[in-house]
C-alpha cells in the first residue's frame, strides 16, 4: 500500500514539473499578461517638409503604435510608422514613464525597423515573445492590440490569403490578410503560443494585412550585424499577362504557359539579365502560366516573383542566393541564373517620398522641386492622381527608369511666391516643367547650371516652357537682385539646397 502511494505522488510530482518545464510553457497559449511584457507601446511625433516650402520641416500631432520586444535589448516596429519621426519614445505597457530611443536599423522594402532605447534601464521586466509561422492560408489566428489604457484587445481570426505584396514595386515579399470586425491599425497577430504576425495596414473595409512570422524572423536573424545587414532579395520585373494568341504566336511563345516581362528595374535582381519582351516560362522549376502565377507548396497559386523570394521549401531566399529561370527572348529559349540581391532605390525616377530634405530651387518667385508622391500629395490633395491627370500618367508610366535610361527627374514647380517678378504666375503651382530655352533639363542641378550659365554668358531672358502650354519668362538680367529680395521677404535660408555643403547641413 505505501508502495502503490510514493508511485502515485512520484508520478503527481512528475505531472506538475512537466507543467512548469519550457516545453510545456511554450506549447501554453500567450495570455495578457505575457503579451503585455512583450510588447512596448511607441509615441511617435513627426515633423514633415513643407512641400510648397521644402527648407521648412513643420511639426505635427503625435501618434502611437506597437512595437515587438526582440532579442538583444531591441524593438521591432514597422518602418513606414516611423519614416518622418522627429521624436520616438518608449513606454512598457502598464507604465506612463517614457524613454527616448532612435532607429538603429530601417529596411523601407520590408518595411519594417529596429529600435535602441536610450535608457540602458528600460528593458527590465520585459521578455522577447516566441516567433512563429503564420504563412497558411486557413492558419487560425487572434488579432491583437493594446490601447492606450493598456487593455489588450483580442479577435479571433483566420489568415483568407497569403499575397505576394511589396513597398515599392521591386522587392516582392509574403502578406497574411485577413478581415476583421474591429480596425487594426497597428498590433500583432498570434497564432497559440507564438507571434505570428505584425499588423501593417488595415483599409476602411478592415482588411487586415500582416507580416508573417517568417518575415519578421529573417529581418531580425539579419539585422544583427548592422554593418553587413543583408536584407532581402529584390526581384525588380514586372509580368504582363500573355493571353493573346497572336501575341503569343509572334514571340512563338507556344499555345500555354509564359508571361510577358513588361518591365525591368535597374538595381533590381533582374537588372542586366532580363528584358523587357522576354517571357517567362519557369523560376527555379516552377512553371509560370500565361496570368504570371505559379503554385507554391502550402500557399497555392502566387505572383511569379514571389518564386524569388521563397525557394521550394517555402523558406526566404537571401541576397546572394541564384535562382535558374527559363526564358524565351526572340523565340529562343534560354536559361539564366539570376545572381538576387537586395534593392536600394536607384531604379525609382518617382520615389515616394524624399529621403532626406527635399531638394528646391527658386528662381523668380518659383519654387521648384522634384516630382515625388509627397510633393504631388501636398499640391494637389490625396487625391493627386485623378485631379492631376498628366502627374498620375507619368506616375504610372515612367515611375521607374528603363534599363540604360539616364538618370533623369520631373521637376514640377510647387508653389509661387508673391513677387514684383512672380506676378501672373500664380496659378503654376504643380505644373511640369517641360525646357528652358527650348532645352530640357534634367533635374534641379541641371536647371540651375543651365540658368547659371546663361545669367554669365550675359542672357536677359530665359523662356522657361510648362505643361499646358503655359509659357513664362525668367528675368536673368535682375535674377541676384530678385532672389536677394525674394530671400528677405520671406525669411528663407537659401535660394537652393543643391550644393553638397547645404546637403550635409
């Protein structure tokens, strides 16, 4: 009888030590209480340039978002929340003290960044969150959120799809989506006992959209060594359909199968080994069909150039990393190995936004600057590409440059300084600035050269042509003293900040 006791309280014993071991504290759903000492809420307060005045940089309302707690003392949040950040403080859930921290580490094309706090201090009591997966469609999921009376919010979810999505166009990554009945602006998604998503968007009609867990994981795997930080392969083509039996029939493409390249970014994977007219028949053995889909193992049928960005494993591809595609290019077929590596903007002739301030130069009142997503936003309203048709063509047309194109821009003028000199030109705001003299120029730098050039040669005037067929005449003659006033009136720094000493400023 006391024999059968000491082995039931041996196995008693047992019992509750497995209880308390990691690998049954793993397997344990996240509760509030340990998802609240994983994550840290972020007060983020931006100051943006004035794109009618690009030397101003204007405060404006402070916002808040999530960040995830990672290993090594960091944070992780998504890049496109802290883009124009002037201040970025730390607070631990539960807790209205702040700290001060600064982006170590930001990836636009993943979107997402690392963050240091200031205060050695301020990592104590919280924990990294394990990591999971969250990459199948059908995954079951709970959406998560923290508001600012420190409640966690949960709602039970689904991952619908699993989409190739990208930033910018050139370097194409895996996005969860699903819908919610509550907006999700900013959160996590977890999936049983580990994360498995980091929210970034949610529409009006709460479609939610999150990086997975896989994503996440690389980024963080890769951004340990910031010096030699890899981040992720670009693909940097763009597929058209290749439904059309004639079209099909001229590039001798066959009756199925194969998708057009409509595009090739320079700076991109694809640069200097695809063409566009080339089509695509398989990416690293999986066969392309004429919409420019594939299946992928576990996540059905995806966009081509997700092919580059996981490998048959499903697992993410490193720059470095070659992957073999068969072509057709003028009826030939043809196999490449595309040597991936990882994309840094040069192949964009419009960006989104400037990287640092934006570049002006005012000449006579004008106030000219570079054609970018914010400077057509600040000009025209959210709305920009259909109240400004011909910015919203080019956008679409000659975003990026084409392969061996010169590195040209679009220079708009964003606004019109009342001015003695200026009078009759109020209404160029936002137009396109087509040649001066009859010539083009290239960019700002080209521009002022041009107009510096002619001022010395002894030109009165220069004969400055805009869309619309609007015509202006740049006085030369008293361009020094126009400026000089311009300058004061206003109270403006410099009439350009275009030389590589107002660029370091």
């Amino acid at each position: 009888m006391r024999s059968a006791l000491r082995s039931l309280l041996f196995l008693a014993a047992a019992f509750l030590g497995l209880l308390r071991s990691p690998i049954a504290e793993t397997q344990r759903p996240l509760d509030d209480a340990r998802i609240q000492h994983g994550l840290v809420l972020l007060r983020i307060t931006p100051a943006y340039y004035n794109q009618a005045a690009p030397w101003i940089r204007e405060a404006a309302d402070s916002y808040s978002a999530l960040g995830l707690v990672a290993s090594g003392e960091r944070i992780l949040a998504l890049a496109d929340q802290l883009q124009d950040a002037s201040l970025i403080e730390l607070q631990q859930v539960g807790s209205y003290r702040r700290s001060l921290a600064h982006i170590e580490l930001s990836d636009s094309e993943a979107n997402l960044a690392i963050l240091r706090a200031e205060d050695p201090q301020f990592f104590q009591g919280l924990r990294p969150l394990p990591l999971g997966d969250g990459m199948r469609p059908g995954l079951d999921l709970t959406a998560v959120k923290i508001d600012t009376m420190f409640r966690v919010y949960r709602e039970n979810n689904r991952v619908k799809e699993l989409n190739a999505q990208t930033q910018s166009g050139v370097t194409v990554l895996p996005m969860a989506a699903f819908r919610t009945t509550d907006p999700f602006f900013s959160g996590i998604t977890i999936c049983g006992p580990t994360v498995c998503g980091l929210i970034r968007s949610a529409d009006r009609e709460r479609r939610t959209e999150a990086i997975p867990g896989p994503v996440i994981q690389a980024f963080l795997e890769r951004s340990r060594e910031l010096r030699s930080y890899a981040g992720f392969a670009s693909q940097g083509f763009v597929l058209s359909e290749l439904t059309d039996p004639a079209l099909r029939e001229l590039l001798k493409a066959g009756a199925s199968g194969g998708a057009l390249v409509a595009r090739v970014v320079p700076g991109s994977s694809a640069a200097g080994q695809m063409l566009p007219g080339d089509v695509v028949l398989s990416i690293d053995g999986k066969r392309i069909d004429e919409l420019g889909y594939y299946e992928q193992a576990g996540l059905g049928r995806q966009l081509a150039p997700l092919a580059l960005a996981l490998d048959g494993r499903g697992a993410l591809r490193k720059p470095g990393d070659s992957v073999a595609l068969v072509i057709l290019r003028n009826g030939e077929r043809r196999t490449l190995r595309l040597q991936l590596r990882r994309y840094t903007g040069e192949g964009e002739r419009i960006r989104s936004r400037s990287e640092d301030a934006p570049s002006y130069l005012i000449e006579n009142g004008l106030v000219f600057v570079e054609f970018t997503v914010s400077a057509a936003h600040s000009i025209f309203g959210a709305e920009w590409p259909t109240r400004a048709a011909e910015l919203g063509f080019l956008y679409r047309t000659r975003r990026f440059y084409e392969s061996g194109a010169a590195a040209d821009r679009i220079i708009l003028v964003s606004a019109v300084l009342p001015d003695e000199a200026s009078r009759s030109y109020d209404r160029l705001a936002g137009a396109i600035l087509r040649s001066v003299n009859g010539q083009p120029a290239a960019d700002l730098r080209q521009l002022k050269k041009k107009l510096d050039e002619m001022e010395a040669a002894g030109t009165d005037t220069a004969v400055a042509e805009f869309s619309g067929e609007r015509i202006i005449y740049l006085d030369l003659k008293n361009r020094r003293t126009i400026g000089q006033r311009i300058l004061a009136r206003y109270s403006i720094p410099a009439a350009d900040n275009l030389s590589e000493s107002a660029q370091r400023r």
